[in-house]
C-alpha cells in the first residue's frame, strides 16, 4: 500500500483560512471553527471518508486563548495531517506536530505571550512558501523515523462516526489503546491536559466522597432547618402571641386615651359656648354703654348750647348794668360837667329809691346768674366724669377675652432695684393725700430705671378708672381708701393708697 502524506494549516488568522490541498477536506477542516476546545492543546484524531476514499486525519489544536490578527478573541490555530492509513504511535505523531508547532509555527504564524497566543498573518498565502518547508520536514521525518507496524490499513475502521468522542491522556495513549478505540468509534482525543486513569479513579473517589459528604451535610442541614423551621415557628407563635396581646392593651389605652380627649374636647366645647355666650352678652352691654355715651354726648351737646346762652343772656344783662351804672354816674356827676343845660331841680328822693332798686337788681342778677352757672357748671362735670368712665368701661368690654398664649409676659431687668421706683401724683403735692370724687389726677412713675419699664397701671379693688396717664375716683364706689399699683407682668413695682375724700 503507496503511503500518501499531506499536512493542512488552518485557523482563523482574520476569518477561517486554510492553507494545504483543496478537495473535499475543506468540508472537515471548517467544522474546527466554532467549538468549544475542553484542554489548552488537543490533537484530534478522526476516520473519514469522502467520495469513497477513507483517511485518516491528526490534528494538534491550539483551541484556548488564540486571538485573531486584530486581536479578537474566539480563534484557533490547528496542523492537521491526512494519512490514508491508520498511524498507530499516536504519541509520536502528537510529539511531532507539539514540536512544528513550538518550533516552526510561534514566530512564524503567531505569537505567544503568558499563555495566550495571537495571529501574526492575516492570511496563510503570505508565508505559503515556509509552510512548504515545514510540510516536507513533517512528511520526511514521519517517513523516516516509522516502521512498518506504525501503519495499519483503515479497512474495517468506523469513519464519520458521530457516537460521543473518547478523551485519553497522552502518556496512557498506547498503540493498542489507540487502535482499538478509533477502530471502533472513528473518534478520539489524547492531551497531556486530559486526567490519566489513576487520576481520573482518584478524582471520580473525590467526587464520590464528596456527593457523600454533601448528601450527609444536605441532611444535617435539613435536620438543622427542620430544627430551626420549629423553633422559629415557637417564637413566631409566642411572639404573635404577645404582639396580640400588646396590640390589645394598646387599644384599651388608645380608647381611653380617646375618651378622655373626647370628656376634653366637649368640655372645651362647652367653654368655648359660654364664652361666645359672655362675648354676645358683653357685645350687648357694649352696645347699651355705647348708646347711653351717645345719649349722655348729645346731652352734653345739649347743655353746652344751654350754658351759651345763658352766657349770652348773662352778657346782655351785664351790658345793661354796666349801661345803668354809666347813666347812674352821669347823674351823680351832673355838676361836674363843664357843658349841661340850665340847672334843674332834682327830687333826691326818686334818685334814691331809682339807685336802690337798680343796685338791687343789678346784685340779684349777679347772684341769679352765678348760681344757675356754677349749677350748671358742676351737672357738666359730672356728665363729663361719667363719659370718662363709661368710655374706660367701654375700652375694657371691647377686648374681654385675651388668648393666654398670645401674652408676653415682661421680666423685670437683671439688677433692677424696686425700692427706688414710686408712684407720683402730679395734683397731691407734698401734703394732700385725698381725691374727691370729680377730681381728675396726673400720675407717672418716677425713680431709677422707671424709664425703661413698659408696665401697666391697676386699681386695687376696681375703685379708680385710669385712662391716659390720669386717675379718677368711680361714682358708684363706697369705700374710702383705694390702691394704685403700677405691675410689670406678674411683679407689682410700687403702690400707692389714696384716701377718697367723703362729700
């Protein structure tokens, strides 16, 4: 039987390029792209057979971490011979193509740097003449270091086989083990990477100790869950248990915290009520006190025009004294005047009783008029007192109710000494120290830091009305003394008592 050798190069320096023979090879060799490659370098050995000629084929496959010639991962570099026998020192065969490569093809073809290794070409035609030389090296040293029972005929061999391929490792990969397994399946794989039979029993011990292992500790595991599954369902249910009961003694407080606000709110209702019923009433009283200051105004108006014109009949009536007394004196004067008529004879008699009754009715108008004046005079002050304290009760109805948290309650200043500050009264003097009842007072504050203070004053007993800085004694009130007290917030600053005196 004629030996016939050829040797492929193909991979995927930029897209799949196969360099060697075409014919029906192509077909095969395309098949190496795409793949997943299970060891870093693989030969592959495959029985085919096309157009009724049955070959043997080698392939050393570098399959992990080729980059294309653009530095694309997802490539592989593979040298394959096609034999049309079977070459049975599949080592030695492994051996050669190992050393091409290592050799020959890093450097020519690609490159290798930390395990990883990338196209240097983009095409296989560009170096198509050292691929020649390094087809006869392959060719001349397969020929001349084989003997005669390296090769086998394929008749009898399984070709295009697609049953699951056999991995060996090369070291194990005797002849016979390689004969027998590609003349039955037409298939196999040899690697230095691929676990050796010790080390495959070994690891499948491992593997099975360790299915033993986590099929005990799945167990343990189980029993552990199962273990913690009850006790967490025990403190879930005690837990719930004791949620249910917090939940019920918190809706036993919150209804009572309810009622209470709700006893709270209608009580605030409540006084909320009688306070807009004292604002109505007092709105009322206001509009009363109003009215009666209208009243007591247009009185007082009244009496104005009143005294004008008794002011007016007072002028008149003085006016004809005054001309009474003129025309009196003329008489009385009658001889002094350097120009008169012809002396008459004058009946002193009439004079007299004339000058009686013009005196005496002069003094009666006089007195008349002063006492219907001073009459007068004291009905306005008192009308006028009046107004002052309907107006001072009519400023404090206004205002009845004062929000308690709208206050701002003044503080006295830090070091302030009271004992200097004293209520003055502008119309006392030294020695008076009584106020009659239609006596309107002055009153100021006075001492040290007295100033400063914004305080307010306060009738002691409700006796004074106070209005714009003055005091007066009210008409309806019965005692004889009162306190005048000048506070800043809840301090009382100074005080004064005033006798009132009794009429």
């Amino acid at each position: 039987m004629g030996l016939n050798i050829n040797l492929f190069v193909h991979g995927v320096p930029m897209g799949q390029k196969i360099w060697g023979p075409k014919g029906d090879d192509e077909r095969y060799l395309s098949s190496f792209y795409g793949p997943k490659w299970d060891a870093p370098e693989v030969m592959k050995i495959d029985v085919m057979t096309f157009g009724g000629s049955t070959q043997c084929y080698y392939s050393f496959v570098k399959g992990q971490n080729v980059c294309d010639s653009q530095g694309r991962a997802g490539s592989y570099f593979a040298l394959t011979v096609r034999i049309n026998a079977f070459y049975a020192d599949v080592q030695n065969m492994y051996n050669i193509l190992k050393a091409v490569y290592d050799k020959m093809c890093v450097g020519l073809c690609v490159q290798e740097n930390n395990g990883s290794a990338k196209y240097m070409i983009a095409d296989f035609q560009s170096i198509d003449g050292k691929l020649k030389e390094i087809e006869k090296h392959v060719l001349n040293y397969i020929s001349e270091f084989s003997i005669v029972e390296d090769i086998i005929s394929l008749a009898g061999f399984s070709s295009n086989s697609q049953s699951a391929v056999q991995t060996i490792n090369l070291f194990e990969c005797d002849k016979m083990t390689a004969l027998d397994v590609v003349k039955k399946s037409g298939r196999l794989f040899i690697s230095p990477c691929y676990l050796s039979s010790s080390a495959a029993k070994t690891v499948a011990q491992y593997k099975a100790e360790m299915q033993t292992t986590i099929q005990k500790a799945q167990q343990e595991i189980s029993l552990i869950q199962k273990s913690s599954q009850e006790k967490i369902e025990s403190i879930t249910r005690k837990s719930k248990e004791e949620l249910e009961e917090c939940q019920e003694q918190s809706r036993k407080r919150l209804e009572q915290v309810k009622e209470e606000n709700d006893r709270k709110i209608a009580s605030i209702k409540q006084e909320y009520e009688e306070v807009d019923t004292k604002i109505e009433s007092l709105k009322q009283t206001i509009k009363e006190r109003e009215k009666d200051v209208s009243d007591l105004q247009m009185l007082c108006r009244k009496k104005d025009k009143e005294i004008k014109n008794n002011n007016e009949a007072l002028l008149k009536s003085q006016q004809r004294v005054d001309k009474l007394k003129n025309d009196l004196n003329s008489v009385r004067m009658g001889d002094m005047t350097p120009v008169m008529p012809p002396p008459r004879r004058i009946n002193w008699l009439i004079v007299g009783i004339v000058s009686f009754f013009i005196v005496l009715l002069v003094g009666s108008l006089g007195f008349f008029a002063k006492k219907y004046y001073d009459a007068n005079e004291v009905k306005i002050n008192g009308l006028q007192t009046k107004i002052l304290q309907l107006e001072h009760e009519n400023d404090s109805l206004k205002n009845p109710i004062v929000a308690i948290d709208a206050i701002d309650v003044p503080t006295l200043p830090e070091g302030f000494d009271r004992s200097k500050i004293k209520i003055e009264i502008q119309e006392f003097g030294k020695k008076k120290k009584s106020i009659t009842r239609q006596e309107i007072c002055h009153i100021s504050i006075q001492g040290e830091g007295a100033s400063d203070l914004q305080g307010e004053w306060i009738s002691e007993g409700a006796g004074l009305i106070i209005r714009d800085g003055t005091i007066m004694v009210k008409d309806d009130y019965k005692g004889s003394t009162c306190t005048l007290l000048y506070v800043l917030g809840k301090d009382t600053i100074a005080s004064r008592e005033i006798e009132i005196q009794q009429e």
